[in-house]
C-alpha cells in the first residue's frame, strides 16, 4: 500500500485508520476485506430518503457518495497491500440532476487510494481479488444483496480450481477488528464530537429559553433542529424525543405532537450530526420555568445518580461500574422517597428499582449515536481506556400507580452528557447546557426565545 498521506489533510485519518486495518489483517494471516457503502433507500414512490454513508465505509475512507466500496488487500507473507475504492464515474448528465460526483481518477487522488475503479467493474473484479487468499473479511448476514454478491464472487473463484486458483477457506467478520479500532477515538474524531457536543448543548438551551405553556412538543424540536442545521450538522444524530408529562415516562417517544401544559416536566433527547459524527444530551426542566416540590425530589435524585457516575469513570475501571454508581444512588432515593420497600441490597438483588429506572446508564457513542464497540470482553465486562467516548444517562420514571404516592406521577426525568476518559478521569463534552435546579431556573427566567 502506497504510505503516501492524501494530498487533502482532512482525510489523512481516514488513510491512516487503512493503513491499521491492514496491520490487523496482516496478523491475523491477511486476505482481502469488502466494506461497503449504505444503500440508499426510498422513501415513497420515487423520492429517496437523504443518502448516509455507512459508518464503516465512511470512518475508512471519509467517502460520502452512495454506489461506492471499499477493497483492501493485505499479504501476510510480504506485507504488501492495496486499498482500492470503487465508485461511480462522472457523468454531466447524471450530475446536472443530482449534483458532483468525484468519479475514480479524482477520489484516488484525493483520499490517497493505491486505485481507484468504477463501481460497474466492481463484480468482475472482486472474483480475480479473491482468488488465491486465505481469508475473505466481510460482515456476512448484514445485507441480503450483499451476501449474494459475495457468494457469487466465491462460486466464481470456485469454478477455476482445475486452472489452479483457489477461493478462500476463511471467512472473517472484518465488523471485530472495525470495531475495536473505532472504540478508542483518535484526536480528529474527538473534535469533531466535542464540536458536536456544542453545537447540541446550544440547541438544548434556545429549547429552555423557548419553552412556555401552550407551545406544542414539534415548536421546541424545530427550535432544535435549526440549531443543528445552522451550525453544519446535516441531520440530527437520531429521532429527537420531545416529551411533555406522562410522555416523558416512554423511552423512546417520538411523536412530538403534544401541547406543553403548565407544571409538566419537559424531556429532551436530542443531538445533531456533525461531520459524521453523533452528540448525545437529555435534559428534563419544567415547563413553566419552576421545579415543584415533587418534581425536584425526583430531578435531584437523578443528577446526585449521574454525578455519581461521572465521578466512576476513569482508566481501568469496567464500563460497568459507573451504571453501579449510578443505581446504588437511585436504589437509595426511591427507598428515601417511599418509591419502594426493603433494603438497599435488597432493591439491587432483586431489581425492584427497574420498575422506575429500567435502562443501563450508558452505551458507546461515536460515528453511531449507539456506536460500535464491544460492551465485554469474555466474563469481564470492557475496561474503560483514554479515548473511549461513553455516555452517562441514569433516569426515573414514573408512571400512575396505586403503590406510588400521586405527587409522583407521570414525572419521567433523565439527565445525559457525553464523556471522554482521559488519563485521569473523564472530560464531560456536552456541558453547556445547565443541569442544577438553580440554574435551569435562572435560564427559564431570561428573555425567552420567540
């Protein structure tokens, strides 16, 4: 493989993350990957929904079109490789409906690919690629079509066993390697997620500032999806959740179609997209600018939870453990608040707690908003390292029951921020947004938006 670094430096990460690909493959014994671009996709009858590359594709190549793969050849026996990108040709025609296309000889260049082909050829080249290699890297079972292709590719390698050409007897999920690679994020990656991270944190409060009773759930998620757009995120990172009352007590409300009534609580889920990378904030306030005696019981209980929980995260220990810190503090509130009987240990051992907090208090986070990475590693569960992005999310929620005092009801809180582990500790990238009682307060109290 061609060492040389792209001529353009906003992909010379994309080239390096090959050239530690190809090292992996190369230890394992070498052969030939397939990564693949998304398929775009309709939406109804002939509109398409807006194309997002795949987030393997795109952490490796930095290549945006759709109708694009990546090929990367790694010998074992003389550490010789290729990385080649197949992709679609210029065509004026095409591009005076559809917009620029880069076509091979341009992205070659650009992206610092050894070659580069038309997407047209890519099936009778595979079969040649693969002849002769011990292993085929690709994600079988991800895509029909896909699998399709690649058998034919086999089968076609296959029928030239009398001219002395062998297909490969190994097939390994290149998905391991990509994701342990894409679990430790590199210094471009983190500013890409803290640029993300602000421009969320400025969505989360113009959304405090413009939220009043009356307005309804869609009003304040517009006000966040102009936040996101006018700083250059292309699309939020997942489907805001904007959830009024009792709708902040379904995790993953989406109809954002409600009226905002004075004295419900408000919970925001919500994040944008930038440069390829996703954000992740929730904050929960009142919608008349004033917590209730009730409703700032349980929002405290929750931040004390999740600040907690900042405070375990750290080099060596297990991505587990600040969920642990996180539960023992909200174990212990519900009991203080009559939420539940027994004891501490009690509630844990027999996870009584999950009828009011039934989620974990964290997930990789990354090119994915649910990002890619394993969460254990055998029976241990994955030691935190500098580098990894997680986020730190505890909840409550609490729906009408007749075991519930009523002052509780319907009130569904959760607090979220997105963390780097660092050396000694972790640095909180989404803290622009205000998360005491106090201050959410006084920022409800300013000249609102709108």
């Amino acid at each position: 493989m061609d060492n040389t670094p792209p001529k353009s430096t906003r992909f010379a990460a994309h080239h390096q993350r090959r050239l530690a690909l190809i090292t992996r493959m190369q230890q394992a014994g070498g052969g030939v990957a397939v990564i693949p671009t998304s398929t775009e996709q309709v939406r109804n009858r002939d509109t398409h929904f807006p194309f997002r590359a795949d987030s393997y594709f795109q952490y490796l190549t930095g290549f945006n079109e759709p109708e694009a793969t990546l090929i990367i050849v790694a010998s074992a026996q003389n550490h010789s490789a290729q990385s080649l990108l197949f992709c679609r040709e210029k065509n004026p025609e095409r591009e005076t409906w559809d917009g620029f296309r880069y076509g091979p000889e341009a992205a070659k260049e650009l992206f610092a690919f050894d070659d580069a082909f038309p997407i047209s050829a890519f099936d009778n080249q595979l079969a040649e690629l693969l002849a002769d290699q011990p292993a085929l890297w690709f994600s079988l079972g991800q895509d029909a079509t896909w699998d399709t292709r690649i058998t034919t590719a086999l089968n076609a390698v296959r029928t030239q066993t009398r001219a002395g050409k062998s297909a490969p007897i190994v097939i390994r999920d290149v998905r391991v390697e990509l994701d342990a690679m894409r679990l430790i994020k590199d210094a471009s990656e983190l500013a890409l997620m803290r640029r993300a991270g602000e421009i969320a944190a400025e969505a989360h409060v113009r959304a405090m500032r413009f939220t009043k009773p009356g307005r309804h759930e869609y009003e304040v998620e517009a006000e966040l999806l102009h936040t996101f757009r006018r700083h250059g995120c292309v699309a939020p990172a997942y489907t805001s959740i904007v959830a009024g009352g009792a709708n902040a007590c379904v995790l993953h409300y989406v109809g954002n179609d409600q009226p905002l009534r004075d004295g419900d609580l408000l919970l925001i889920d919500a994040a944008g997209e930038f440069d390829g990378y996703a954000a992740d904030i929730t904050r929960t306030f009142p919608v008349n600018g004033r917590f209730s005696a009730a409703q700032a019981a349980i929002y405290q209980l929750v931040l004390d939870a999740q600040l907690a929980a900042i405070a375990a995260v750290k080099p060596g220990a297990s991505f587990l453990t600040p969920h642990e810190a996180a539960l023992t503090v909200l174990a212990q509130g519900m009991l203080d608040l009559h939420l539940l009987s027994g004891s501490l240990s009690e509630v844990i051992e027999i996870e009584s707690y999950k009828k009011f907090f039934m989620h974990r208090t964290s997930h990789w986070l990354g090119k994915d908003v649910h990002d890619a990475g394993s969460y254990r590693q055998g029976e241990q569960w994955t030691p935190l390292q500098p580098g990894m992005v997680l986020t730190i999310e505890p909840g409550c929620y609490i729906r009408p029951a007749k075991d519930v005092p009523e002052a509780f009801w319907n009130i569904g809180v959760r607090i979220e921020d997105d963390a780097v582990v660092t050396t000694d500790g972790c640095d909180i990238i989404t803290g622009g947004v205000p998360k005491t009682i106090a201050d959410i307060e006084a920022l409800m109290r300013d000249t609102p938006v709108g």
